[in-house]
C-alpha cells in the first residue's frame, strides 16, 4: 500500500498510484461555522487544520513571502469602518477589505499605472534578494512533520500574472498588454529572476518540497481574461521559465487556475506544467471531457462541482462524486479528488463529511 506521498507523486507524475488522493482548501470562516456543527478544535480553541482532520494527502508547507516591491511592516489604512478597511500596500494599490469575513478585495486605486511609475518607484526595490522577505518558520515547521507523517508537501504562491492584477489593477493591465508590451516584458522578466532568487533561498534554508503550487488565475466564467495569443506572448513564456527552473530540481507543478481554461490548455501543456487545478465548473470547465482529451499530458486536481455541496443533497452529491470519479477512472486519468473551488461557508460540516465517505469507497484503482 502506498503512502500519501507516494499516491501523490506517482498522480502528478502519471505513474500508477494503487488509489486517488485527495485534498481540498477551506474557508477560515467556513471553519469557524463548522465548530458550531461539531467541528473540532485545538487546546487554544482554534479548528484543527483540515490537513489532519479530514486525512487529506497534500500539505501546505510555505512558499509564500513577501512578493510586493516596497516591503513594509504593515500595510497603510486609507479609511476604515466597522465592517471592512481599506489599505495601500506595497505596489501602492489601494484594497477595500472585509474585516469580518474572508472575500476577495475591492480594487479601489492603483499608483503603478506606467511603466514611468514602475521604472521610478518600484523596480529597483526587487533586484536584490531580501530574506527579510521570507517566512522561513512555516517551512522550517511544517515540513519535517508533514514528511514524518508520511505526506505529499507543497510550496505555493502567485506569480506574474495575479502580481500584475493586484498591482496595476486589470484596466491598466489589459491596456498595456496593448499599448506598452515592453513594459510587460520587463515587468516579468524582473519578476521572475526575483522569485527564482527567492525561492532557491528558501529552498537551500529549508528543503525542497514534493511538488509546487502556481495560483494564477486565467479566466472567469465563460472566458479568459485576455486571448490565447496575448498570453501565449506576454505571459506564459515566463510560466515556463519557472517551471523549468522547478523541473530543474526534480518538482512537479501544479497550475492552479480559476475560470475557463479551455482556451488555455495547450498553452498550460507547452509550458511544461504537471498537472491541472481546480477545473471550475460552474466556469464552463467539463472535468472529464478535459481529462479525456489531455489525460496523455496533465494530471489533474479537483473537478466536483462545489454547488452541489451546497444543495445539502445527500443523494446528489453521492451521485456528483461517484459520477466524477468514475469519469476520470475511465478516461485513464492521473486523478487528485478535490472540489473544484475553495470550500465556502454555504457548506455543512457534514455533507462535506458525507462527500470524502464516497470518495473513500470509490477511490481504489
């Protein structure tokens, strides 16, 4: 029987796993919810991470630091209320954010508007490497006891492309992608030898993970947020320098992309990437039809569809999950079980319980 770390390696690198793992990424508001329905906690109160709850196969282990050119303790407050608090970070944008429950920020202004800006404020603060940037206690914690316990690990974070839209904000994006593409080329090719530099620092200090996470989301519901053509020139041949540096020391990658990646997914192969996550359905994304057609070049991670959890249908979500593993078992799939979205707090504690007890009886191959 294989270990979780050998199921997920020998998934991501389409060798024959004697199951299909599983992971999956909850809300903290979906958690503090689900204490009230029976979840369990800590000694100092907090919800266990769903890493050991739920027995899932892949650990968060770090990776993320801090990516923003002007590095600062804290964030600047613009204005703030009872119920959400707008800050300027670091790129000089300014977010409008919950303070009470977790969302995605409101883009309300952005400074770093021209490549002038760039080149006078911002550019030079990321040429040198800076361990002030790291957060080497999360490795340093996690990933010898997640190793111990016999576990996939992971190192994530963003890159160029969700950079870009959280500090030039996405009309400033889209039009220069039209207008100044060299200031796009340069932006990226910073960027990219900075987060190359710091991610050999945090591996040399801490160790190589089994495999990597890229968090860049390509699309929304029913389309990519540029065509093919202008990301297959001003993004991905970034993408695919990184991994190829990850390729370098022997660790898969795993793309994760929200929306419609249909478009994409040529692109997503000749970057090299391993494999494929989350497979949005509710984006316009077929788990399956994906899987049939690119099964020979991608693994893949996710798929179900994360409104039937929220139906509260017993009946439907074991019909959902069985339909979605079956589906990949007959495409010959290097399948991970996941939801094809984050898990938010219109789902119960015990219909998620309910989804991995059918997952645990299909997942042997």
């Amino acid at each position: 029987m294989q270990s979780p770390s050998e199921v997920i390696n020998n998934t991501l690198r389409r060798k024959k796993a004697d199951r299909i793992g599983c992971m999956d990424s909850i809300w903290g508001d979906t958690l503090t919810k689900w204490v009230t329905q029976g979840y369990p906690t800590n000694a100092d109160g907090k919800p266990i991470d769903p890493v050991d709850q739920f027995k899932f196969d892949i650990a968060p282990c770090g990776g993320w630091f801090n990516i923003l050119p002007i590095r600062m303790k804290e964030d600047e407050v613009v204005q703030e209320t009872d119920e959400w608090v707008i800050k300027r970070n670091g790129a000089g944008a300014s977010l409008k954010w919950w303070k009470n429950k977790s969302g995605t920020p409101e883009h309300v202004d952005f400074r770093m508007t021209s490549r002038e800006i760039w080149d006078r404020d911002y550019r030079s603060h990321l040429l040198q490497l800076d361990e002030q940037r790291m957060a080497f206690d999360w490795s340093t914690r996690e990933l010898p006891k997640r190793r111990q316990q016999g576990l996939a690990t992971q190192y994530g974070n963003i890159f160029v492309w969700e950079n870009m839209r959280q500090s030039l904000g996405d009309i400033c994006l889209y039009e220069s992608m039209l207008l100044d593409p060299e200031w796009i080329h340069d932006y990226n090719r910073v960027y990219t030898d900075f987060f190359k530099k710091h991610y050999q620092l945090l591996f040399d200090r801490c160790g190589l993970p089994d495999h990597m996470w890229m968090y860049e989301d390509l699309g929304y519901k029913g389309s990519l947020f540029c065509s093919p053509d202008m990301y297959e020139r001003l993004i991905f041949p970034y993408f695919r320098e990184l991994v190829e540096f990850f390729h370098a020391k022997d660790l898969p990658v795993v793309l994760h992309t929200c929306g419609l990646v249909g478009p994409a997914l040529d692109l997503i192969v000749g970057a090299g990437f391993d494999a494929l996550n989350p497979m949005e359905v509710k984006a316009g994304n077929d788990p399956v039809d994906i899987a049939r057609r690119y099964g020979d070049k991608l693994a893949f991670v996710g798929g179900l569809d994360e409104r039937v959890l929220e139906s509260h249908d017993r009946g439907q979500i074991k019909s959902e999950v069985e339909r979605l593993i079956k589906g990949m078992k007959d495409a010959g799939a290097s399948f991970i079980f996941a939801s094809d979205h984050s898990i938010s707090t219109n789902v119960d504690y015990q219909d998620f319980q309910y989804m991995l007890e059918v997952y645990r009886e299909n997942m042997a191959l």
